[in-house]
C-alpha cells in the first residue's frame, strides 16, 4: 500500500504486458490502472482497474483495508479499463455500496447484467456531496470527457481531485519518462474530440483549492498543478504549443518521401524551429496525430492511388477529423504519374474542418522529385511558415 496523505493510499496495478491501449495505441511502457482508498469513518474505494489486473488489484485492496470491510465503491468512468473490476468487489463486499451517477448505473447493469444494482446503489449529480467522516466529496459531472457518465470529485479536506481520466498518460505510473509526451500524446487521441466538454470540466474546478491530482492513468500529480491544468486549457481550446511544422508523408515507393526529406530541410533552413516527418506507414499513428495538434503547421504529403489518395494518409487524415482538428494552416505536396489526384481527394477532408487556412501552392511531383521541382517546394516552404 502507497500512502498519498495520511487517509487516501493508492492500491492500482500497472500493467507492463499491454502492448496495445484500446486496441491501437502503443504503449511501450506498459499502463497503469489507478486506484485509491480514502479511510474514514466510512471507506471508500475509488474506481477499479481493468480485468487483466483485477487478481492484484484486490489483493492490493485486501491488503489495505486489513479486515475492514469498504463502505462505498465510487465509480467515476464507466470504461473496461476503470470499470473492469466492479462486480469482483461487489462480490467480495455485498454490504459495499456503488455511487455514481444516473448515467453510471445504467451502463453498469450493460457490463455487468448479473449485477444486482437494487439497493446497492447512491446516486450522485451535479454538485452533491458524500460525507465519509472528516472526508467528504463533491461531485462534479464531467459528460463527454470522454464518456457520457463521466465525474470526477473533489475531496475538500485535502484538496485531492479525483480527476478520472483527466490528467493521465500513457505508461506505468513510474515509467522513467516525461510527463508530457505520453501525455499529449494520451489527451489528443483518446479525449481531443471534446475540448468543449474539458474547457467546461476546468471552468467547474476553477474555485477548487486542489492540491492534488488523482488520475486514473499515469502519475499522482503534487507540484506544480498550474503546470498541468494550464496544457489541459491549451490543448482543449485547440491552438498550437509550439512553433514548428509537421510533415505527414504517405509515400508508396519512397519517392515522395524523398520530396518531403528535401521540403524538411528547405524549411529548416528558412527558420522553421522544429520539423517533425512522419512516415505514416510506418511510424505511430498517434504520435503523428499528437504532433498535428502540437504544431500550428501541418505539410499533407502523399501519393495518388486509385484515383485518391494512398491509403496511410486516408486514415490519418480520419484520426484528425475525427478529434476536431482545427486553427491550423495546412499545405499539400502530392505525387502523381499520370493522374495526381491526392491533393484533391486531402482538401476534400481538409475543408471539412473548422478555421484552417490552406496554403498555395500545392506542389506536384511527377512519378520522382526532380531539380525543376525545387522551386515548388521553396515557395510551399515560404506560405508555410508566412
């Protein structure tokens, strides 16, 4: 058991076998699977852990509790990851009581229909409190962030938010790595569709005096807290981090990965700051999508195929749309042997976007780069970085 303040321990599992989050993020550091215990009057534990830790993680609560028995469960996202492990407590501890919201309850008897719910349960809503002693939580629901029946809650005596999946990242909680790529890299992909929702969660918390940070991914958060709430503001209002321009290349043969090598070292050499390349082939899908939003410069490089678009390119440009990609200015290199029809079909999804400024020109390369194309890409470099 790891103590957090004299009443709450955190009792989560980290899962380093994962190889895939959600089926299709890369978690080379495995994930952790946040779980906290406040101790009271009345206990209550906080949230569960996915089914594949769900052996440890009760031996974990076992442990802690030594012989008492929990007062309440409280659930605060109904996802397989959080949620996995409900009814093996439930079981465990039928005198336990399940607190959620209307939303939650309804979801759970979807997971878990051999459940039984009656009597069992406390609803909570919007700003409702659960006393547990000295301890008590105020519930703040949290709707598309990044499930309907989000919450999170705010325990006052300690000032330690329980922020769901707000604030976590991929990893294992003491993965030796910074916070703040996994990071990006997890709020882009999993919660960057609903900004609005966050920027409504963060305006609800802006009168908490939160001294701590409980998420249900990645590390307890202790210092710096501004830190950490000033990215979530960032990245959930959709402007640029830093300066710099990514370059995302679906090439077939490797020709027109080879115009865009040649167009990263033209804009290097006109002052870009940073120039990320991705082939997106090969390397992480979510690592490109994460560097998109990043930057406020994005290079759409690809391939004519079947008279659209090389697929790779396709589905990044779907991942984008469908995380409301937006305030960006964004330009085209296509190639092209008899028919370049990349641009077209790229624009096509482009123009479906909110606030994005195209660039011209679109450069095209015909089947390989060629000296006489240099120029193209010099003027696309200079309405890039305009």
């Amino acid at each position: 058991m790891e103590l957090i303040t004299k009443s709450i321990a955190y009792v989560g599992v980290d899962d380093e076998n994962i190889d895939l989050f959600e089926s299709q993020y890369h978690v080379p550091n495995g994930m952790s699977y946040n779980s906290y215990i406040i101790f009271d009057e009345k206990i209550a534990v906080m949230d569960t852990v996915d089914k594949r830790g769900t052996v440890q993680w009760l031996k974990n609560v076992t442990d802690a509790l030594k012989g008492k028995q929990p007062d309440y469960l409280v659930v605060h996202h109904m996802e397989p990851d959080h949620a996995g492990s409900i009814q093996a407590l439930a079981d465990r501890y039928p005198n336990m009581k399940l607190v959620g919201n209307k939303k939650t309850f309804t979801m759970m008897a979807q997971f878990f229909p051999g459940l039984p719910l009656q009597e069992r349960t406390v609803t909570v809503g919007e700003g409702d409190t659960l006393s547990l002693g000295s301890h008590t939580l105020t519930f703040f629901l949290a709707p598309m962030v990044h499930w309907p029946e989000a919450m999170v809650s705010f325990e006052s005596s300690e000032g330690v938010l329980f922020s769901a999946d707000a604030f976590g990242k991929f990893g294992v909680r003491h993965a030796q790595e910074d916070w703040l790529c996994e990071a990006r890299r997890y709020y882009f992909n999993i919660v960057g569709k609903y900004g609005g929702p966050v920027q409504t969660l963060l305006k609800k918390l802006s009168g908490a005096a939160v001294n701590i940070i409980c998420p249900l991914h990645g590390p307890i958060l202790t210092e710096n807290l501004g830190y950490y709430i000033g990215k979530y503001q960032l990245w959930s209002s959709y402007q640029p981090e830093d300066e710099g321009v990514t370059i995302a290349c679906a090439s077939i043969h490797g020709n027109t990965m080879r115009a865009a090598q040649e167009l990263a070292e033209i804009l290097l050499k006109k002052g870009a700051k940073k120039v990320a390349l991705f082939d997106l082939s090969r390397d992480d899908m979510a690592e490109a999508v994460e560097d998109a939003f990043r930057y406020g410069r994005l290079i759409l490089a690809a391939a004519s195929y079947d008279a659209g678009v090389f697929p790779p390119m396709d589905d990044f440009l779907h991942h984008l749309a469908a995380k409301a990609y937006q305030n960006r200015k964004v330009g085209y290199l296509q190639n092209g042997s008899w028919a370049p029809s990349a641009a077209k079909t790229m624009k096509a999804v482009v123009d479906t976007m909110k606030n994005i400024t195209q660039v011209e020109p679109v450069v095209t390369i015909t089947s390989s780069m060629k000296d006489a194309d240099i120029p193209a890409l010099e003027a696309l470099a200079d309405a890039i970085l305009a």
